[in-house]
C-alpha cells in the first residue's frame, strides 16, 4: 500500500497452493470471564446487529502485537465463497452470505469470526443453525455441537454489508462515483464480510456478486462465469492462489474492461470508469513491460492474472490488492505528478503481488517485508528509467532515519497504532526507512548475493507466510555467514548504524517547513 502524497474438508481436501500454517500463539476453546467483563464487551458490540440469543463469549485473537484481537484461534480457513446482492445503490447495505470451509485445530466449543459493521441473519455450522452473540469485533458462534480438533466444518452467515462507516472506522468498502470497491488493509476486511481477518490464515476465494444488468463486476482471481436473470447479472470470480483477507478487491460500476495480455500469454484486465478508458489508457499500456522488468528481478509474476483497477474516488493510498490493484483515478488524469512518479507508484503496487501477497507476513510486525521491498522496486525502477539514482534516495532516507524510528519505531518493529488511527503502522519507517536496511544488506553482501536472495525468498514462500527471522535466515545462508548481528540493529535498533560504503551519510534535521513524507 502507498500514500499519496495528498494524505501522504471431515477428509481435508486439497487447497492448491496451500501450505501449513503455524500458529502465533496456541489455539485454545473458550476461556471464562468475569460476568462484569462479559458485560462490558458485549455492550461495546455496537456495530453488529445481533437477532438471536446471546452466550457467554470474549474476543479473540491470535497475539498479533499491534492488533491483538485481530484473527481468531482454532481453526485454519481453507476456503472462503462470498455472494453479495448490490442493489445499485452504494449507500444501502448488501445482502449477502459469507461460507467458510475449515478445519479445527482444537477442540471447539464455540468459534470466533471477525466481524463488526452488519446485520446477522443467522448462522449455520454443517447445515445445522448455530447461535451467535457479539463480542468487540467478533462474531462468536456456539455450534449445535462442539467441534473436535481435525474436523472438517463449513459455517455459514446471512448478513448485510454496510458501506457506509463511522467517522472512527476505516477501510472495508470505498464508495466510488459509480459504485463500489475494496480497501480491506490492514484490518478492515471483517467490515466486509466475516472471516479470520489476520494475515497469517490465507485461503482460497470466491465472488459471487448479483448487480443491475447494467453494472459491471470484476473481482480478484478470474472470471468463472456470468448469469444473467431478469434485471440483474451474477458474476462469479475465483481465486487461483491462497489470498490473505486484507487483499480481496470487488469491484462494482459503469465500468470498461481493458483486455490485453502480459509475458507469457498472462492474461491482464483493468478495470477503469468508461468515461475515462482513452485517457487512462497510455497508463494501462505500460503494464506489461513493467511485470517483464519485475520478472527480470525476482522471477515469474505469481498469479493467475494482473490488472490496475482505476477508481472514481478519494482515499488518499493505493493499495495492493491481489491481481487487481487499486488506484485513485484521478492521480492519472489530472496531471499534478510527473511521468516517473506515477510510473513508480504503478511498480509499487505491482511489486506487492510478489512481497506482501504471494509471500504475506506471518504478524503486521513483518510488514517492512511488504513495504521496504515495493519501495526498493519502486526506487530501483526509477533509476533505471528515469535516471534518478537510487544511492540519492537512499541517502537522503539515512538522513531521515533516526526521526523515522523515534515516530514510528525501528522497521521490524514498528509501534502500535495510536487509538482511532488503526492504519497507522503504515509510517516512513516501513517504506523508505526498510528500503535503507535492504540497501545496507546489498552493500554487506554485494549486489549478486543479494539479487540471489530476492529471487530465492519469492520462490521458497509463495503462497506462503514468512516472518523477518525467515528472511534474515535466508540471507545468512544466501551469504554464507551469520548475518544476525549485522542485520538486529538494521532492523530493531532505536538508532540507524553505519551504512557500509558509505561512512559519510549522517543523520540529519528535519528541513524547516518541509511536507510531512507519509506512506501507508
């Protein structure tokens, strides 16, 4: 994701692409608490719309440490199959129904879903109702009957999808000119739909969207078909690859679908208001050199397909979202940025589908993974094809450094957002400031160790969680020797270090009166 500098199977099956996935801390069944606690969370449970009887319940989570009730214990998801019925206007909530296959990784009484902005209908496990209640931002379902470790489960939720926010939520659905689109990052996709909102747990997914006959649909994964009855036409897209929660994209409006076809027959699609197709094409074009260029460093693009979703709206970011990354139209068309910049916010974006997507954190901690490696890309792109030099960035970042850490904290560990401002990890620390640290790894190990390292961390994680001691792991064995003291201050230190190479970059003030350089 980027700012703009405006806002600066009881048998499992087999899932493709699938591989396990550990656990942050150990799953558990639920815990007692105190009647007055009880009382207290449930009453804070204001966003969900509850129409059945209420149990004795508590959020969950999965112990990430900057959002600690995000995700839940004691399943993994395998699958998630979303149908939404838009009525063709973007202020009126969805109907909707949300199933999830999983299965248990401990013995269940009761399971928690996140999900906090919508009305319940009703909850099913195994075809059978379920009673539900809210606590936090958990929708916690007690099935018919417990679930035992390893059983296979299929939940299913009648709900609506609100599009509409409070001024203190953020992120799920973006209100378009035209209709609708998705800006889950980093904890808003259980604002959208129920699910295990957290990183860690990817699964396959699919879109089935009912819309006036005179809308068009596109959403992440490819197109499984197109039903039209009567007034409205079904659209039904899947996913290819497991896909974290934070990056589902559906997109819904008047919209053009520009069809062309990237390296190696790579099927590409954007999605861009009709009115706008001619304007917005010369942009649209560049994007298959750009996947060459970025398979010319890191290997083959990871996915199904790709395309640029160009949206009539005003959210101040970009945002990655899986094969179908979102943009604000509007940066495109009325040329207040030059040529290089909005060329390097497209790679940006594009880098994500290798480093953020196909290879997704384990916990928000690692998100310098996503961030400082789009922003190397980003910088590595502008200077072989705008001729802005990438030790000029990086130098100037040196400078900046220290100010970033004390904010923001150091890279790989970032500080928690502050309350109301749950985007607020996405600091200078983790896009520019983690680029730092990928440069200072290339000047230790030279640029050949390096450019084998990217290449081999894409490939060894795809589809796949990975962690920062997964990455500096890899570049010790990549280097041959232990990397740990070199990279622990880069990473973690309250200070920026030396940078090899380069012993006369210094920390440096911040210019008087300069813009705030924000990124999320």
């Amino acid at each position: 994701m980027l700012l703009t500098p405006r806002s600066r199977a009881r048998t499992r099956p087999e899932i493709p692409g699938r591989r396990p996935r550990p656990a942050l801390l150990p799953h558990r069944t639920r815990s007692p608490i105190s009647r007055h606690r009880a009382a207290a969370l449930l009453a804070s449970a204001v966003c969900v719309c509850l129409v059945a009887a209420a149990a004795p319940a508590e959020p969950l989570g999965v112990g990430d440490r900057l959002y600690p009730y995000l995700g839940n214990p004691g399943y993994d998801v395998a699958s998630y199959d979303i149908s939404l019925t838009y009525s063709g206007s973007n202020d009126k909530p969805l109907e909707a129904v949300t199933t999830i296959d999983a299965w248990t990784t401990a013995d269940l009484e009761q399971l928690n879903l996140d999900f906090a902005h919508g009305t319940v209908r009703s909850v099913e496990v195994d075809g059978r109702p379920a009673e539900f209640t809210g606590a936090g931002e958990d929708l916690v379902v007690t099935p018919p009957h417990p679930l035992a470790e390893g059983d296979w489960t299929r939940i299913t939720v009648r709900h609506t999808s609100d599009p509409v926010y409070g001024a203190d939520q953020q992120g799920g659905w973006v209100r378009t000119a035209d209709g609708l689109a998705m800006a889950n990052q980093a904890d808003a996709a259980h604002l959208v739909f129920p699910c295990n909102d957290h990183p860690s747990d990817k699964a396959m997914f699919t879109f089935r969207i009912t819309a006036p006959k005179d809308y068009t649909v596109v959403a992440g994964g490819l197109p499984a078909g197109a039903e039209r009855v009567g007034p409205t036409t079904t659209w039904t897209y899947r996913t290819q690859h497991p896909m974290a929660t934070e990056l589902a994209q559906v997109s819904i409006g008047r919209s053009a679908v520009v069809r062309r076809e990237g390296p190696h027959g790579l099927p590409l699609r954007d999605v861009v208001p009709a009115a706008d197709r001619k304007a917005l094409e010369p942009w649209l074009a560049k994007t298959p050199d750009q996947i060459a260029w970025m398979e010319s460093k890191v290997g083959r693009y990871p996915f199904e397909t790709y395309g640029v979703l160009m949206a009539g709206a005003s959210t101040g970011f970009e945002l990655e979202t899986q094969t179908l990354s979102l943009f604000e139209k509007k940066l495109f068309t009325e040329g207040d940025y030059p040529q290089w910049y909005l060329e390097s916010i497209l790679v940006h974006e594009l880098s994500h589908q290798w480093f953020g997507d196909s290879v997704t954190p384990r916990a928000w901690s690692d998100v310098w993974l996503n961030e400082g490696h789009a922003t190397w890309y980003e910088a590595l792109y502008s200077e072989e094809t705008a001729h802005r030099p990438l030790a000029d960035r990086m130098k100037a970042a040196y400078g900046a450094s220290d100010r970033w850490r004390e904010a923001g904290g150091p890279p790989a560990r970032p500080k928690p957002p502050a309350p109301g401002q749950k985007i607020g990890i996405f600091r200078p620390n983790v896009y520019d400031g983690a680029a730092l640290v990928l440069y200072a790894l290339r000047q230790e190990i030279g640029r050949p160790a390096f450019e084998r390292l990217e290449r081999i961390w894409v490939d060894e994680h795809q589809d796949a969680n990975a962690t920062t001691a997964d990455f500096v792991r890899l570049a010790s064995a990549v280097a041959g020797r232990d990397l740990g003291d070199f990279l622990r201050p880069w990473l973690y230190g309250e200070k920026t270090p030396p940078m090899p190479g380069h012993p006369d970059w210094k920390p440096t003030a911040a210019a008087k009166g300069a813009p705030p350089h924000t990124r999320r």
